[in-house]
C-alpha cells in the first residue's frame, strides 16, 4: 500500500539533521506496516496528479494557520474533498488535522487558552493516551456528520473520525522527545508561555503512546471501503 505524505511546510535544517522532516517521522512512526511511502511539497504547490495516485493520503503539521492565505491551502482543500468523495483513506496530523476539518466545514480558530506543548493526556474512548502536542490553533466546530473521539480539558476535538473517509488527530504521534526539546530550545519565544516550555522538558523521558497511534493510523488506511 503506497502512502502521498502531503507535506504543509519543514523544519529548519538544523531540526531535521536530528529528527529528519515529517516525511522522515511519519515513516519511523508507520515502519513495519508494509507501506511504501511517497512525499509532496504541497505548501511549495507540488501536488500529486490525482488522489488516485496513492491507496492513502496522510497531511502533516504546519507552521502555518489553515485560515491564513496562502495559495497551496484552498488547493489542498479541494484535494481532501476529492479524496473524500472517491473513498481514498486520508490522516491528518495537527494542521492536517484542521485542515480536513476546515475543508469539510468545520471551524478552526487560534485557541483563546493558549498553547499546548509537550506531552499531553488525551481520552480516547476511556483509554487515556500520552501523545507530544504543539498547537495553538484548534477546531472549534467539527463538520457535520464528523464524530470526536479524542478530547481533554483543553482539546475538546483533539481526534475526529469521519466515518471511513478520514481519520484526524490534532497531537504529534510521530514526535519524539527529541523533537520537542528541539521546538522547545529553538521556538520558545512564539509560545510566550514559559511554564508550558519548562513542563515539555520536565517529562521528555515520560513514555509516549506514539506507537498505539501509529497502529490505530495503519488499521485505518488498511479498512475495506467502497467509494
């Protein structure tokens, strides 16, 4: 099964000689699932031919707002109503997950509580999940039809299902420690909340469910579905 990672921006280089780019992460976070993978600088408006020319579509996170505008954004959105329409499985992490929200009409706005950052609990059902966070922006209002189930205290969204379609997650299940050390020694000053940089590093050793979320992704590219 052949995997378009739709790549929405990239790291400086200085992160990514450490952590490789999301491509690199979503690889590491899906290896031994027997996907191959294929990756497009979307946010660069290299775009795939068609949504046909993969079996899934996985959309990474961003520097960048979904409402901002930018050329490559309402693009992709009509990418990810098309590959909802003719069924081809779609993830979204973080912008990507907003990005799908927006696009099938939902509601994404910078949070009025802040950020998240660093290792976060979340309620998948009863199951509570560690899973690395660094958002401010959130979805407000999911699309119609769209069913949470993800949340906590300060995500009310954090996962949304939409049905056999697409699969969203608003945390990073491909960042590891190292990752949010990284963002957090190189980008404290967009988070202006110095508690929040100085609990991430507190529990960068605190396991992480990355690896349950990997599979829950894989389970859903690999679903039986009919357009």
């Amino acid at each position: 099964m052949k995997i378009g990672i739709l790549m929405c921006g990239a790291f400086p280089q200085n992160l990514q000689e450490v952590t490789g780019n999301y491509d690199a992460m979503f690889q590491t976070l899906l290896n031994g699932q027997d996907f191959t993978f294929e990756a497009f600088n979307v946010f660069e408006n290299q775009f795939p031919s068609s949504v046909e020319d993969c079996d899934g579509w996985l959309i990474s996170g961003s520097r960048h707002g979904v409402y901002e505008d930018h050329d490559w954004i309402a693009p992709l959105e009509d990418f990810v109503r098309e590959a909802v329409t003719v069924a081809r499985p779609i993830v979204g992490i973080c912008f990507g997950h907003q990005l799908i929200a927006q696009a099938l009409g939902g509601k994404v706005e910078k949070f009025e509580r802040g950020w998240a950052v660093g290792r976060k609990l979340y309620d998948f059902g009863g199951v509570e999940l560690p899973l690395n966070a660094w958002h401010q922006d959130q979805v407000i209002e999911p699309p119609e039809g769209a069913m949470t189930i993800a949340s906590n205290d300060f995500c009310k969204h954090a996962a949304i299902i939409y049905g056999d379609r697409a699969f969203t997650v608003q945390a990073h299940p491909e960042f590891g420690s190292e990752m949010i050390e990284g963002l957090a020694l190189t980008r404290s000053e967009i988070v202006d909340d110095p508690e929040q940089i100085t609990e991430a590093i507190l529990n960068l050793d605190e396991p992480l469910a990355n690896e349950v979320l990997g599979d829950q992704i894989a389970d859903f590219f690999r679903l039986n579905r009919k357009s």
